[in-house]
C-alpha cells in the first residue's frame, strides 16, 4: 500500500492524514518483523544454490523460528505476571 502524495503547494486532508498514519503503523510493524528475521545470518548472507525451493525453504525456516522466538518470549512474560 503506498500513501496518497501531497498535491503540489496543497495540504492533505484530515482523513488522508489518518489513512497514512494507518498505512505507516503497518508498515512498521512488517519493517521490524523483517530485521527481525535477519538476525539469522543466511538471510544476510548471499545464497549461491541456483535451486529457488531452497531459498525458499531457508526464508520459511527462519520466518517460524521468529515466529517460535516470540511465542517463548510471550510464555514468559504472561509467567511471570502476578
């Protein structure tokens, strides 16, 4: 999703304004959740294997180990909430 561009020397309206502070609250959500992923490092690296299924599968594996990562760290705060 892209925001609507300012008209030239115009302003945006309320409404406008309001859809581009939704479309960036997503948009910074999926931005962490990607350098979040890159903590491991064969996403950083470049992948040689000329084989896509592989790369694939690298990608999948590391987006579930985040995924897992914040399901423990969930656990253990709702654990240690009184």
């Amino acid at each position: 999703m892209q925001p609507k561009k300012r008209p030239p020397k115009g302003t945006l309206t309320a409404e406008e304004k309001a859809e581009h502070r939704r479309i960036s609250s997503i948009r910074v959500r999926i931005e962490h959740s990607i350098g979040s992923v890159k903590r491991y490092r064969i996403i950083r690296d470049v992948i040689r294997s000329r084989c896509s299924e592989f790369r694939d599968k690298v990608i999948e594996t590391c987006c579930g180990l985040h995924n897992f990562r914040l399901i423990q760290k969930k656990r253990i705060n709702d654990q240690n909430k009184p």
